[in-house]
C-alpha cells in the first residue's frame, strides 16, 4: 500500500520533512514514489509547501496519508479558504 508521509531531513535538532508518497514497508529514509511538497517546523507560522493535485491523485489511487499529513493537509487548506476571502 502506498501511503504519503513525511521524510525527515536536516541537521540534529533542526528537522526539515518532505512530504512523499512511498510504499508503506520502505524505511523512512529510503526512495520515494514522488516528492509532493515539504514541511518546515522550525519557522513561524510553520512553512508548508505542497502541491495539491498531486496529493488529491494519490488518495484517489488509495494512498493513505500520515495522521501527521493528514493534520498538515487540514491545517493548509483551511489557511487558503481563508486568504481567499
């Protein structure tokens, strides 16, 4: 099964994710299917990339997102509806 979550990079106590869609059984630092954005906790607010369509097109194909991603996705689309406004 694929599931997207995060992939971490960075220094000791300065993490830096990505945001993957990968199989399931893969080490969190292994090869990824594809890159779909990145998270930086580090700054504030947190800085969240992402790219949409191509988070929609793998939950379409049955991926399943982190509750981490999960929460991220939420939190990010919430935030456009309201700089749209």
């Amino acid at each position: 099964m694929v599931s997207i979550r995060l992939m971490r990079f960075g220094a000791k106590k300065k993490p830096f994710y990505r945001i993957v869609a990968i199989d399931s059984r893969r080490p969190r630092e292994s090869k990824a299917l594809e890159y779909l954005g990145y998270y930086n906790p580090l700054t504030n607010p947190a800085k969240v990339e992402m790219n949409y369509d191509r988070v929609k097109y793998w939950i379409e194909r049955g991926a399943q997102p982190s509750d981490t991603v999960r929460s991220i996705i939420a939190r990010t689309k919430k935030d456009d509806k309201t700089h749209s406004k």
